[in-house]
C-alpha cells in the first residue's frame, strides 16, 4: 500500500494507472501531473485524483512512489524538473518502452540513483489521452522492471507489488535485454505496420478508396497498430535505434527469402514457414494473452453494432 | 432466388456461403462437395446442405449455381473434374484471393466462357474448416466479381444479385486489377505477418517464451493474421507472384527509408508517417470495415473471460 501516488504525464497508461490505484485501494491518495493545461483540465474534470496540477515539483513533493508515464523523449526534462522536489525516500519510476535510454535520460538528474526503478508495462491500446484509459489495462498483462545496479532491493520490491496489485504480472531483467526483447515483439512491429500503411497511400495503381474498402483482407489489422500515438513512437524509435536497427535487419533479410521463394515457386518453404507461425499463435492464446475468438472477437462486436442501428 | 446451389471446398468460406444461403433463403436447395471425407462427414453431421458428397461431378450435375471454394492451386483440377458434368445454364463461379491465374485455370475445362463469372468475397478469420464458417461472415464486407469479357451480363447479374442477399458489397473490376488491389490490402500484409513471426521464432538471443509472454506489445495481433491456413496462403503466393513482388518491392524501399530516418535520427520523417497513418485508420473505421472499439473490442472479451473464470 502506498500513502500517495504521484503520476506525471496523464494519457492512457499515467490516467490507467491513476484508475486503478484508487479502484483497486492501491494508494491512499493519487495526485496527478501533466505539462499541458488542457489535458490537467481534462484530469480534474474525470476526478482521476484528490490534486492535478501543470506544476510538477509541486505535485511530486509529498510522494511516496513518483512514476512518470510521459513519451520517451521527454523523461530527462521530466526528471530535472522534479528531482529537486523529491521526498528523500519517494521511490522514482516510469512506465516507457524502451529502457536503456531512459536510465540514461533521468538518472543523472535524480537525488538518490538507490530509490530508482525503471519499469515498463507491456499494455495499451491504439488510443491516447486521459479518457482512453482504464482500471482493467494491466490486467493479466506483464509489467517489466529493469531495475539498474544500483536501485535498492526495497524499492524493486516496493514496485513488484504495486503493479502486482494493479493486475499485473512483473517480470525483472536488464535494460539493454528489454530494448532487445521489445524491439521484436512490439516496436518492429509497430515500424511495420506504419510502413506497410504508408506504402498502401502512396501506390499510384491502386486508390485509397479502394485500400480502405478491401481493407478487411488483412490490412486492417494493421492500421490499427498504425493509429497509435506518433509522438510516443518517434521517441522510441529514436530511443531505441541500435535493437531495432538489428530486429529490422533480420525481418529484412528473412522477407528477402521468402521473396525469392515466391519467385522461384518454392511452395514448399512456404508452407512451412505458415504451418510454424500457426504454432507460436497457439501459445499465445494458451498463456492468455490474446484472445482465441475469429477476428479478435469483432464478430461478436459487428453483429451488436448492426443489431443497434 | 437461385433454384440449386452447388458449393464445392468446405472450409471457411464455402461453409459460410452454405449457411447463409440457406439461413436467408437464396437458395431453395445446397448441395455440397468437398475431396476430404472428413471433411464431408463433418459437414452432413453440421446439416449444411440437403445432399454431400466425395464426387463432385455428381454434386454440380443438376445444380444452378456452382461456386468453387478450394484453395486457389486446387481449381484447375476441380474445373476439369465438374466441368462434363454441368447443366448448359449453370454458372460458374469460385471465391478464390487470386483471379487472373484462377481464369487461366479454369476457364479451359469450362462448356461455356459466358456462364464463368469469378468472384472473392474480401472476407474471413485466421480459422479453417467446416466448422469455422458462420451466417454473417460476409455482411458488410466487399465481395469483387472479377467478369472476363466473356462472362454473359445476365451471369454477372445473378451472381450480383446472389452476393447481395448474402450480405455483401458487390464491386466489379478486372481480374489483373483485382490482383494489384489485393497484393497491397492482403497478400502483402499477410506476407510480412507470417514473416515477422518466422523473424522472432528465429532469434537466437530472445527466448520464445519471452516472445509469446510480451506479445501484448503489438507482436499478438500479427500473430493471428499468420495464423490463417497454410495451403490456402501458399497457394496465394505462388498465384499471385507478379503483382505480390511489385508491392513488396515498395514495401521494402519504403521500410529501407525508414530505417534511415531511425539511423540518422529523422523524428520529423517519422512523426509525418505515424501521423498520416493515424488518418487512414479512421477512414476504414468511418466506412464501416472495422471497429473503432480499442485493441479491437478485445478488452470486453477478456472481462468476460475473466468473470467467466
């Protein structure tokens, strides 16, 4: 149980976070701060917290546990702006995807490298802002902690148990095999999915009417991803050059073979290759974390959408 | 109104042409036919048709409308086999991804060019077989008739008509043109799905199990669409290989100029994308091809699960 909460940067993961602390009585007070005067109005209006406020060392001050959910790009200025402000024991964490980088952003400007616990959970959706989040983000979802040599024992277990009672499952490793592992399962793919969209606009033989009518063939699934904040994902492309330079490098080189075995007619090494992807779908769903129903379940959600007009 | 309706491959698609016409009364008799007897079998316990049978050319002898669902390397060999066996007035048509190679096909063992009207209902789930299929798969969704200039008007016109009481959109264009448009808003996408997926399996320093465990990061939702029936998709490829390799051509210059402004730090490049792609997905949620709900409408799903244990 922490006493007070302090969440800086109010979008969908700070403002989920906010929900479930005091849903789930995780803290005793949550106060929330962002740099936008609008998006605080925004806050207050939903009453995500007894205090929300622009000025972020006065929001901090009080604060047993600090965690900064802003974009990657803007932790270190985050960080000197409220480092000054912290309780001597006010543990300090984040929430953003990419680690290696934001140790380096916001250690140099914290009082006390021992009470820093650099954590990501592994959750979110195509929307943004104060109102796209909610209590059950985390829910059975990882959260990493890559904590640094120097965090203490007490703050990594202070952390493990506070995403533990917001629904999360918490795994520990190192920043530099986080930037790795993330770099494959979410920010390659993200670069992707926005590149196979872009190439779609450009096409001069086909039309945009036409992408988006057919999209339904499989496209769709990836505009999705490719709705999803840019801001945020400029900072981690840019925060996590070398890993996803090297993931990028290997999804090259194997598109490359199987371009050429589309070309020669090697059927073969195609279906293997789909008979295998089929497998690492399975386990996915087994362990939870997707769901097995066709299409994501929009069938369902389709048919409620049509039945209501 | 279609007097008998022939439907040959009882997977996804056929299984749900099947269902619906009988569930809104297109047609006042389904017959069935499929190679497999398990899966003829399956399809008799299921109730889908009024006869099902092993032997095509019997299924198709007396039928009105025959729609051929088989994978796309497969409709040669079933146009050869049906084709001494249809009436003089049944028209032909299959639901194939591919069109241009599916008339170089079929239209040879074909009795008359003017009753062969291609089609592809732009429709579908990761899931196979007779049991996959239900009523509303095809409601709102495109289905493309692709008419060769030989295709009678009055057989583009029932088969028209018959799409439309199915559910769906109808569209016509050429079956070279069709091939493009599907390239980018399918093959493609499904191409660089099931090869992200071989990519991450492959690495040597992330375990499979971290794959799968921090899927929810994005890698999930490729998964689903790698997910889809090997045959089907190798057939596609293999069929579809010009216009296939000209849009990953440009996939792949456009995913080389991403991976320079990552290099070099372009943020302003990346931030433009991620922006214009964000545009593209309200179109196709604006137009009805998919849900604007979050993560797909998944996390309804997953309370459900949750509260159901």
């Amino acid at each position: 149980m922490v006493e007070r909460l302090a969440v800086i940067g109010i979008g969908l993961i700070g403002s989920s976070i906010a929900r479930a602390a005091r849903a789930r009585g995780i803290a005793a007070d949550v106060v929330l701060g962002d740099a936008s005067e609008a998006v605080v109005r925004r806050a207050a209006d939903l009453g995500l917290g007894s205090r929300v406020g622009t000025d972020l060392a006065g929001i901090v001050r009080d604060a047993d546990l600090v965690i900064v959910c802003v974009p990657v790009g803007a932790c270190g200025a985050v960080a000197e702006l409220i480092g000054p402000a912290l309780k001597p024991t006010a543990i300090v964490s984040d929430v953003g995807s990419v680690k290696g980088s934001i140790v380096r952003q916001m250690l140099p400007h914290l009082p006390d490298a021992g009470r820093f616990v650099p954590a990501h959970p592994v959750a979110g959706t195509e929307h943004s802002g104060p109102d796209a989040g909610f209590v059950e983000l985390f829910d059975n979802r990882w959260c990493i902690l890559t904590p640094t040599p120097d965090s203490a024992p007490d703050a990594v277990e202070t952390l493990r148990d506070f995403w533990t009672r917001v629904g999360a499952n918490v795994e520990t490793m190192t920043p530099e095999h986080h930037d790795l592992v993330l770099a494959i399962t979410s920010h390659v793919p993200h670069l992707i999915a926005y590149n196979i969209v872009g190439t779609a606009a450009d096409l001069e033989e086909v039309t945009q009417s036409e992408v988006i009518k057919f999209s339904a063939g499989g496209f769709r699934d990836f505009t999705r991803i490719a709705a999803s904040d840019p801001t945020m994902w400029r900072d981690i492309f840019l925060n996590n050059k070398d890993a996803v330079i090297e993931v990028l490098g290997r999804f090259s080189e194997d598109l490359a073979a199987l371009q050429r075995a589309i070309r020669w007619g090697d059927g073969d090494a195609l279906f293997d290759l789909f008979t295998r992807t089929r497998a690492i779908r399975r386990s996915i769903i087994d362990v939870g974390q997707d769901t097995s129903a066709a299409d994501f379940g929009r069938r369902a959600l389709n048919a409620a959408t049509q039945t209501g007009g």
